[in-house]
C-alpha cells in the first residue's frame, strides 16, 4: 500500500466519499430547516450506501473533469469544454463559429 503525502491524513477517494456525506447531510439539514414547521421532525434514517457510492463517483468525476481541462488550457491552444460523453471523454475539444468574411 502507498503512503499517502505529508499533510494527508486520507487517501482521495476516502476524503472525496467524506465530503459527500458532509454535503448530504448539510443540504437534508438545510431542507428540514427550511421547511419552519412545527412537529416536523428530523429524520433519523442514514443514506443508503448505493446512493453514498453514487454521489461519491459523481464527484470524482467533476474532479477528473476539473484537472483534465486545466491540463488542456495550459498545454493547447484549443478550446475544451466539459461535456458527459458516450465515448467516456471527460472533456470535448469546441471548434469556435467563425462569420463568414463579407
């Protein structure tokens, strides 16, 4: 197994699956709040681990998408966008509309 680097006290996968349950539980927190009610009661009933896994990869990805698109800027000089992709590409390369010279 790896170490991880100074400073890291978990691996990525483990920080990005944290902080999606702190996001969860902040947003369920907010809603229950939100709604002002008396007798409304905060609900006791954890996350089921399928939704868990499923935001957790969610973010990675964003955070795959985030990285690869700052490589590309910096390394060319083409214009990329993030875009979901049936080919798996985290991002596309856009070729600008050019007006055609009257």
């Amino acid at each position: 197994m790896a170490a991880n680097p100074p400073g890291q006290a978990f691996p990525n996968k483990t920080r990005v699956a944290i902080l999606a349950e702190l996001e969860k539980e902040r947003r369920r927190l907010m809603q229950n709040h939100s709604m002002n009610t008396p007798g409304a009661s905060i609900s006791l009933s954890r996350p089921s681990l399928k939704e868990f896994r499923d935001n957790a990869e969610q973010q990675h990805i964003a955070a795959q998408q985030k990285a690869a698109l700052q490589h590309a800027h910096a390394h060319s000089s083409g214009f990329f966008i993030t875009q979901d992709s049936s080919f798996g590409n985290l991002i596309l390369p856009v070729l600008p509309r050019l007006e055609p010279d009257s």
